[in-house]
C-alpha cells in the first residue's frame, strides 16, 4: 500500500520515523538491533548478504543495507537510532554518517558544525512555505480580528 | 509530604557522556560546554533533593521496535547503564525509590494517563548525561547524590504524545508527589533537544532562535509552548527537537508561576544545540531581586559559537 500523505512530506531532507515507515522498517530496525551482540557483528561481517536473510527484508531494503545508503535505509523504515548501530559496526564515527546523508565531507560538515549548525531558512519547505510558523500563524487571527 | 521543588531542563547529547568518559573535557571544544554546568553542579549540591524523576528517551538501547510505550515509569530498586556499543558508560547504578514511583503510578493512571510500568529497564545516555551534567563525574562504585525514577518518553516513533498531554501528565505527577506521606524533597528533569536533525540530507540544523523562545517561554508563556504542533517542532527546529515535548512534562509537574534561576545554551556539541534552564517554583517577597540578578548572570554565558 502507498504510504499515507503527511502534512510532514513537504519538509526537505526529512524522513520523519512515524508508524508506517515503523512497521515497514521493522525487519532493518531488527537486523540493526541485532548488532549490539559481538557474535551477531562477527556472523553479518563474514556473510553480510547471508546474515540479513534472517530478517526477511524487501530486496529494496537488502540493497540499502548492503550498500550502506543511509537516507534509502531512512525512507524504507530505517531509524537513525537503529542504523547508527550500523554505522558503529563499521568502525564509523557518527559525523562520517551525518556527512553521507548530508552528502557533504566530513570536514565540512564538521565546519557547518562549528559555525552554528545548518540555517532554518530555506529549509524549511519543498513546496515554498518557507516563513517561520509563527509568522503563518498570525495572518489568519488578524483576519478574524 | 514530598513536593517537587524544581524542574530541570537539560539536553542529553551522547558525545557529552563520550567526552566525559574518555577525558577530553578539559579541550576547549568540550570546556564551551561543561563550563555552563559549573553553577548547577553547585545549585544540585546546595538543593540536595532526595529524589528526581527524569523524564527521558531511551536510544534502541532498552526498547528496540518490539515494544514502543508511550509513557513507562521505572519501578525497579535499580537500573544499571546500558551498553550502547561501546560498553556500559563508567557512571553509578541508579537507585530507584519503587515507593514513590508506584505511588505515582497509582495516582496517575487513576488520572487517566495510562503508564506502562518497568520492572527491569537499563538506562542509556539519554538519562545519565543530564545527571552528570548536574552531579559531575561519578564512577561506577560511587553513588548519585539521590535516588531515581525514570520515566521514558516515546518521541522516536512519530507521532509522540502531544506537548499539551505531556504538560496535563506533568500536572499529574505533581498531585501524585504531593499526595506521597513521606517529607521529600523531589526535583523533576525534562531532557533531550534542543534543536537538532541527526537524520537524512537535512542533517545538521540548528535554530537557535527557536531555541531561545522556547526558553523564554517555559517561564514567562508555557500555555503558548503547550500549543506547538508536532509539524511547527519537526520543521522549525529539527526531527529529533521533538524531544522537547519531554521539557513540558517538566514544566507541568511546577507551580503554575515559576522563576528561572539559571539558564545556559550553547551550539553545537556534535550536532545539537545545546540548552539547559533550572527553574523553581515562585517564591514571593524578597526572592524575585536575587533571581533576577542570577537569571542576568546566566544570560551573560549564553555563547553560540560561530567560527573555530
């Protein structure tokens, strides 16, 4: 079934974890889980494509893991909290992971950082309702006013 | 009769704990940020409560996707610290009062919040950070200053409860404590935020501005803040800044006019922004000239760095 809109698909960049991508991540979400067990890293190190079968995964989902394609992993029902796992099992820092969703390098990731993080404006929408809520909020109440 | 003095908000960034642990405070980067902890080290020590609750997220450390509780409330004599990949972090058991928690969790659910109850529950970053933010570093054969009642909010799975039931619930708890016969004095912790997105291509965004009302807010508006929409936090402020609903069950659990005795923010530690406000409730008479002049104190410290 397609998934439901959401008032939430119209902010860039964004793959909110709500219940149906929950329910369709659930078998990345237990695969990463897993990981948390030294056995379990060693088992999916030695036979990555033969570990996750266990976990009874589309083929779309498969491939993100494989190809470590973290916003893929995020759009099937992957949660960063459970990928990160992923990450970590790879010997990975977590700014290495921020820098291959953001698509940008480490370093200048880092450096956005270090100069007050990513700006509100401009991504806020896709669909141009790029204004501060609060802003938006106030044009109806002065109508009724 | 116990009563609930102050309401501590806190962010719970697990690179703080790693810092913590692997000795790097002292390196400028890190001293930014355990430097506006300084005065509420002091504050906790001069406070000395008995009990806190720290309202809190668990990271899929104790809940995976099998089980998502909305609302659950530790009622074990302990919870140790979880591995969360690197091994359990060096800090104390915290003890639990299973007393009091059950207490509350009688109170409440006849109120109508419908907790699940914990009996064994380990606890990760999301509750131990705050606590050392606020105690400073303790080991693992030392002991937390009081005794501890987790209460783990779901806000990874969308939808989280909405910030007006989390504010009504922080109301409950409040008639819950005040109705325990023990004299005890309980502090509650609201933790996690402030802004940050840690997930996708939007990864990285900060919106100190956001940031800065909220607090603001939390003393002089929290009706305003009760309103936000799930949408407003998500966009202005970040995916995970949704955590902040977890501030308001803090906020409800006050008196209705509180004061703010400190107030510390700062961007970035790894990719959230950083924000941290004691509050207690209102004393009248002579106490508002002291306040005022620790909340202009506190202001002052307000640092947002901008370059390296």
């Amino acid at each position: 079934m397609a998934r439901e809109p959401h008032d939430y698909d119209d902010i860039p960049g964004t793959f909110v974890f709500d219940a149906e991508r929950c329910r369709q991540g659930y078998p990345i979400n237990s695969f990463c889980m897993s990981l948390m067990k030294d056995a379990n890293r060693k088992a999916f190190r030695a036979d990555e494509a033969g570990y996750i079968k266990q976990f009874h995964m589309t083929q779309e989902q498969e491939q993100a893991i494989l190809k470590r394609d973290y916003n893929r992993m995020l759009e099937l029902g992957g949660n960063i909290y459970f990928t990160a796992k992923l990450g970590a099992t790879d010997g990975h820092s977590f700014q290495h992971l921020a820098a291959l969703m953001t698509g940008s390098t480490q370093q200048d990731y880092a450096t956005m950082m270090l100069a007050g993080g990513r700006p509100v404006e401009g991504n806020r929408s896709k669909s141009g309702k790029d204004k501060p809520a609060r802003a938006r909020a106030k044009s109806p109440a002065r109508k009724r006013t | 009769m116990a009563k609930i003095v102050a309401g501590i908000g806190c962010s719970h960034v697990p690179a703080i704990g790693a810092a913590l642990d692997n000795g790097k405070t002292g390196e400028p980067y890190w001293q930014r940020v355990f430097s506006g902890f300084e005065p509420s080290k002091k504050w906790m020590a001069e406070t000395k409560p008995d009990v806190a609750i720290v309202v809190y997220n668990d990271h899929a450390s104790a809940f995976s996707t099998d089980l998502i509780p909305t609302f659950a409330l530790g009622c074990a004599t302990e919870f140790p610290p979880a591995d969360e990949g690197w091994g359990p972090r060096p800090v104390p058991v915290a003890k639990g009062d299973p007393d009091l928690a059950v207490h509350i969790a009688q109170s409440v659910i006849l109120d109508e919040f419908d907790l699940t109850i914990v009996n064994k529950m380990e606890i990760d970053h999301g509750l131990t950070v705050p606590l050392n933010l606020m105690c400073g570093k303790l080991n693992p054969d030392q002991e937390w200053p009081f005794k501890i009642i987790p209460l783990a909010i779901n806000v990874v799975m969308y939808p989280p409860p909405t910030g007006h039931r989390c504010y009504s619930l922080g109301k409950a708890i409040r008639k819950a404590v005040e109705s325990y016969p023990e004299d005890l004095k309980v502090v509650i912790f609201g933790t996690g935020g402030m802004s940050h997105q840690i997930s996708g291509p939007r990864a990285g965004l900060i919106n100190s501005k956001f940031d800065k009302a909220f607090l603001d807010n939390l003393t002089k508006d929290p009706a305003k803040l009760v309103k936000i929409p799930h949408l407003e936090y998500v966009r202005e402020a970040g995916a995970e800044a949704i955590e902040l609903v977890m501030w308001l069950i803090m906020r409800g659990a006050l008196a209705d006019k509180v004061d703010e005795v400190y107030r510390f923010y700062t961007v970035p530690a790894s990719n959230t922004a950083v924000g941290h406000i004691i509050l207690e409730n209102h004393k009248r008479a002579t106490a508002g000239n002291k306040t005022r002049t620790r909340r202009a104190a506190a202001r002052a410290t307000d640092t947002v760095r901008r370059s390296q």
